[in-house]
C-alpha cells in the first residue's frame, strides 16, 4: 500500500476514526494501532509480515528483561 493510493485515502480514515472512539482506553488505541500497522504491512506484502510479529516479540520480550533490572 503506497502513501499516496486510494486504498490508502480509505485505510487512513477508517484507523484514526477507530483510534480517537470516545472509549478512552489506552489497551483499545493500541490494539488499533498494531492491529492497523500489522494489516498495512500484509497489504504491502504478506511475507513480511512474519519478520514484523517477530520483531514485535523479540522487542517486547527485551524490554520486559530490562524493566526487570
């Protein structure tokens, strides 16, 4: 998906309307946004998209370790 496509000038309303839902939940904005970077990234291409969840673990899993210290 290019920044400047159609499907973009659709994909980009349809997530910030979700992203500002007067739910006021932090875990609700961000489900949003990776559910939203998740599917943008599949769009683009699907076999990236194994690279990014794995990026997003080993991340997470690191900051867990340091918060820890």
């Amino acid at each position: 998906m290019l920044f400047n496509s159609i499907p973009f000038f659709i994909f980009l309303p349809i997530v910030f309307g979700l992203y500002w839902l007067p739910i006021r939940k932090t875990w609700w904005q961000n489900v949003v946004v990776i559910g939203a970077s998740l599917f943008f990234y599949a769009y683009w291409d699907w076999r990236v998209l194994g690279l990014f969840v794995g990026s997003i673990a080993f991340t997470m899993s690191v900051a867990q370790r340091v918060a820890r210290c």
